[in-house]
C-alpha cells in the first residue's frame, strides 16, 4: 500500500528514450506521470537530441525532463518510475550498460534531500556531466524560484558552463512536444 507523505514534494525526473518512436514512448511517460494519483503540477521541458553516451553502436536519444509535485517517498516514487518504465517496453535483463532503451526516467532531485540508498542516489550523481539533463533542467527552472545545487553549491547554470566542448556540442534542442 502506498504511504504518501502530507506534504507535497518538488521533484525533478529526467526522460529519456532511443528505441522505437521514442516521441511516443515519452509522452506517454508524461501522461503516466500525469495521472497518477500521487503525483501533480506536471511542467514539462523542451525536448532535445543527443548522442548516446556510452556504447556508440545505438540511435540518438531523445531527452526531457519534468518536474512534479509528489506525496510519495523518494523509494515509492521510484517503484511507480520503474512501472512506467516497464509499462512502455523497458528491458533491463540482458542489456549492455547504457544501451539502447524504450524509456529511461531518472530521479534527479527530490526537493532539497540528499538520498545515498541501495537503490536511489539523489541528487543523481551525474547530473553534471550530461548536457542531455542540464539543458531540460535549466528550461524548468528558468522560471521558478527553484534553486537546485548539487554537493549544496554548485547551480545547473554552473554544471553547463563547465560541460566540455564536446558535450555542448553533444546536444540538439527541438520543439517543445
């Protein structure tokens, strides 16, 4: 049975998808999202392209993000992640590291907590090395008085200035879907 807490919780989920209709399979991560009954105040980033990292021999990724307002724990919230996941096709026996997938979503940050678990690392600890993450980030928090740190001081406008060359180079923007 789920527990939800009193008081919702700001939370930030990356997309990310590579195989089949890669659109489709996002949006209906979106609306999973949306409708369940735990989870609200659903604002979606613009999507992007991006190279794979990790094995090359893959498609190009299409990646969002969202953020939403939760009574779930962090550990509930990640259990209702990995159903939409496997909802939509997702394969995780037998599957290279960073392979191809249908549907990835990652918890980035749960409010202002600070999660180090057996299952769940927030914020997510690569965070800073993905202009895949930032840049959906960035377009959710542009506008909000959210100030998310990682390690409590380093912002995402930090993280991007600081990405490589290459990662910035790394990453398409396309129209909001």
């Amino acid at each position: 049975m789920v527990k939800p807490s009193k008081k919702p919780v700001r939370c930030y989920i990356a997309l990310g998808s590579n195989m089949g209709d890669s659109l489709s399979y996002l949006q209906q991560a979106i609306s999973d999202l949306n409708d369940h009954p735990h989870i609200s105040s659903l604002i979606i980033s613009r999507f992007y392209k991006s190279k794979p990292h990790g094995p090359q021999d893959q498609p190009d990724y299409l990646n969002g993000a969202v953020s939403v307002e939760t009574t779930l724990d962090p550990e509930t919230l990640l259990d209702a992640m990995q159903k939409i996941e496997n909802d939509n096709d997702r394969v995780r026996e037998g599957v290279k590291r960073w392979g191809a997938r249908t549907l990835d979503l990652d918890l980035l940050f749960y409010g202002d907590q600070e999660i180090d678990s057996r299952r769940l690392i927030v914020p997510h600890p690569r965070i800073c090395e993905r202009s895949f993450v930032l840049y959906p980030l960035r377009d959710l928090i542009k506008d909000t008085k959210d100030n998310l740190t990682i390690d409590k001081s380093t912002t995402i406008e930090d993280c991007i200035n600081n990405l490589s060359d290459i990662e910035k180079n790394n990453i398409m923007e396309l129209d909001h879907a």
